[in-house]
C-alpha cells in the first residue's frame, strides 16, 4: 500500500512520547520513551490514499521504523525514525536531499526511557499517568 509513497508521500508525525515493551519471563513490560530535551518528536511518516472500485478513497498512514539504537536495544529490536528539525525538509522534499540517507536510528543520546504500568496496554485508559514510572518487574 505504501510502495509509492516513500518518494511523494512523506510526513512528519508529531508525538510527545511513544511506547514500547520488552519481553519478559513475567510477560510484558512497557517502556515510555521521550526527548531528553522534553520538546516533541517528530516521527518520518508516509501517507497514502486507496481509490475503492467505488470511488471513495480512504487515507492511512504509517510511522516508518529503523533498527535501535544503544537505549532502545535492549527494550525492543526497532524503533520510530525520530528526525531533527534539520532533517524535515530533506524529508519532506523541500530541499534536494536523499531521503533514504535519514533512515537510521537515533542518536544514542537525542532519548530515554522508564517502565510504566501495563495500564498502557488498554486502549480505554488515556491520561497523564500512564507516563509514571513503576519499579522495574523481574525477569
């Protein structure tokens, strides 16, 4: 579905902070991962439009992810490409640039990370606390 957008359908998605989980003996742990710097992210996304055999068309998008970087390694194997405000022009095709050159994780330093509650894991619970840190569960 996105195999056209990568060269004419690039966005930027912004985001305050993103989730991941580990895999544990106890299950699941999940991870907050913000900016050190506490500003938003910026996420490399890509858009698309289906055209249906009705006419309608339906948009989607899609968050584009890299291999991980030191910090998210040992959480998860891939991340969110996290781009610089240096970088979203070239992303976004306003100046020549190659796109494809921004693919790579982070910079090992640019993030970090604390557990929170497995509460992340429902889509009905949606406020600020599901950023606090919880003690780290055993392996």
């Amino acid at each position: 579905m996105f195999r056209q957008a990568f060269s004419k359908r690039r966005a930027l998605v912004p985001a305050e902070a993103f989730y991941e989980w580990r895999t544990n003996e106890s299950g699941k742990q999940p991870f907050a991962i913000v900016r050190n710097d506490g500003r938003p992210m910026a996420f490399a996304g890509l858009w698309e439009g289906y055209r249906w055999p009705s006419g309608e068309t339906t948009r989607s998008f899609c968050i584009v992810t890299t291999e991980a970087n030191a910090l998210m390694a040992p959480i998860h194997d891939r991340m969110p490409l996290v781009l610089e405000p240096a970088d979203w022009p070239a992303w976004l095709g306003e100046i020549d640039g190659d796109p494809a050159a921004l693919l790579r994780p982070a910079a090992d330093d640019l993030l970090r990370a604390w557990p929170v509650s497995t509460r992340v894991n429902t889509p009905r619970n949606d406020a600020a606390y599901l950023l606090d840190a919880v003690e780290l569960q055993a392996n």
